[in-house]
C-alpha cells in the first residue's frame, strides 16, 4: 500500500460487543458492508471507535482476518497499533503480520504525557524494525498527553516507512502547517470531522473521523464537495459534521455514544466493553433531539 491508496473515507468501524463482552461476528460484518456502501477505501480495525484499549492482539488479528474474508479486496484493511509500552504494540504488530493487514495504524506511545525526541524516533525505529508494512501516524494529543510537531512528523515521514497520517489536533494553525509543508509528501487524513471540508481545500487527502456515518452527504463524496467552493450543500454538510462532533465526543464515556447513535439508525453496534457503560436513556434522548434537529432518521 502507497501513499496514493490512502485517500478518501477511511473509517474506524466500532467492536460490536454484546453484553457479555463477546464480539459478534455477523454484527460486525453487517457494520464492515454498511462503511462500504458509504463509501469506504479502507477501513480501521482497532481505532478508537473500535474500543482499541479493550481488545486484545488475538482479538485484533481475528477482526482483521474476518475484515479481510468481508471486504474480498475491495477496501483495504488497517489495523490499529497503538500502546503504551512497546511490548504491547509489537504484539499487535506480530498479529497484523499474521492475519493479513494491508497497512498500521499508531500513536507514539500512549498516556506518557511527554516523549523525548529520542524516546519517540526510538519507538518508531522499533516498529520498522518488526515490520515491512506501511505506518500511517496518529497524532492524538487528548489521547497521547502530547502532540507530534511538524518537525517531528517529518523525521518520521523521513526516516521510516511512514505514507500518511491521521492529524486529529484540534488547532487549525497546526493543521495548516502540516499540510502546507508535508500534504505533497504524504497523505494527510483529517481527524476532527467539523475541519474535514476545510482541509480539503489546503490539500488535504482524506479523514479518518466519526460523524460522516450518519451525514446525508455520502463521504465517499465529501473531497469533491469540500475541494469546491462552498455552497449550500458544503455549508449543510459542514453544519453537521459540526453538530455530530461535538454531539458524539459530549455525551457519555467514548464510543457509548456512538454506538447509541449507530444503533438507533438500525446497525448492530452493541454495547461498550468493560470499563465504559452503555449510553443511558437520557444520553439516547440527546441524541434523538440532535439527530431530529439535523434531519437524520432513525428508529
């Protein structure tokens, strides 16, 4: 996989669990084939939609083998790899490897709060080392405790096999440096979903986001529409890109809220795994208001 296959709507599908924690198989091939009719070209296997924290690299491996027996080449598979200590991401690593993942998805090390330069270039050179297949960086500094510069995603994008990267800084200064210097150099994937259209405008090549699920514009359409000028349909998509971000990262313990969401438009995700709770009925309610004031259907 090339910098050129990473472009367009690449979502993180949600782990559909069941109230005993067990995956459900037939659940998550329907959510797989749903991401394809919206428009996938690859799609996420253990981000932080699929509740990453919980599964575990035989877990992940399982997932990404069924991905790959539902997809039958027509979307890609990306996989998760994300962790604190670098023994745990290797064993994902090792579990990609096995089950046929097309390209890898990672953080610098998780919850440290801080990295050196040397501890985070270290942590890179060791994955490269285990591994042949394409990076894409995830930049997350909620969830890092710390963000990767410009300058630092450069070297990486210098020094090993790194072909795009999820940016999901919430500072639009960043992402307009990042794209300005390395968008020709790498394949860029917008985060947020509320700066997806305006970061198709500076180049951006895609977003790896929640919220496109549920838009009345498919997302496979999203870079055509957000690469033009803005007219009504890029200013009704952009309003509710905006209303589901800060609908879905407001309401309840990530993902609770948007697996609600996804089961009330009638798609099987489940319920969270331990130690997130499920959306509680007053959580729903809020969505259900949020959802009839943008027009969106559901059950």
């Amino acid at each position: 996989m090339q910098k050129e296959d990473l472009h367009g709507y690449v979502p993180a599908i949600a782990t559909p669990f069941n109230d005993k924690g067990e995956i459900m198989e037939d659940a998550f091939v329907e959510l797989f084939e749903f991401l394809i009719g919206r428009g996938a070209t690859t799609i996420c296997i253990a981000g932080d939609n699929g509740e990453s924290w919980a599964l575990s690299a035989a877990e992940r491996g399982r997932l990404v083998r069924l991905a790959r027996d539902t997809a039958r080449g027509r979307v890609k598979v990306m996989m998760g790899i994300s962790a604190p200590t670098i023994d745990a991401t290797l064993s994902y690593v090792k579990a990609a490897e096995k089950s046929g993942g097309d390209v890898l998805l990672s953080m610098p090390q998780t919850y440290v709060l801080k990295a050196t330069d040397a501890e985070l270039y270290s942590r890179f050179d060791k994955v490269s080392v285990a591994t042949d297949k394409p990076l894409v960086l995830y930049n997350s500094p909620r969830r890092m405790g710390f963000s990767l510069t410009v300058d630092q995603t450069e070297t990486l994008l210098n020094n090993h096999n790194v072909i795009g990267i999820k940016e999901s800084h919430r500072d639009f200064f960043h992402h307009t440096h990042l794209l300005q210097r390395l968008g020709d150099k790498m394949s860029v994937m917008t985060g947020p979903c509320h700066y997806i259209l305006p970061n198709f405008t500076l180049g951006a090549k895609g977003f790896i986001a929640t919220g496109p699920e549920f838009t009345d514009l498919k997302p496979s359409e999203m870079a055509a529409v957000g690469a033009g000028a803005p007219n009504e349909t890029w200013r009704h998509a952009h309003y509710q890109l905006t209303v589901l971000y800060e609908l879905l990262m407001g309401t309840a313990t990530w993902p609770a809220s948007f697996k609600a969401a996804l089961n009330l438009i009638g798609l099987p995700a489940g319920v969270p795994r331990d130690p997130v709770l499920p959306a509680t009925q007053a959580d729903i309610d809020k969505i259900k208001r949020s959802f009839d004031m943008l027009g969106i259907s559901y059950s």
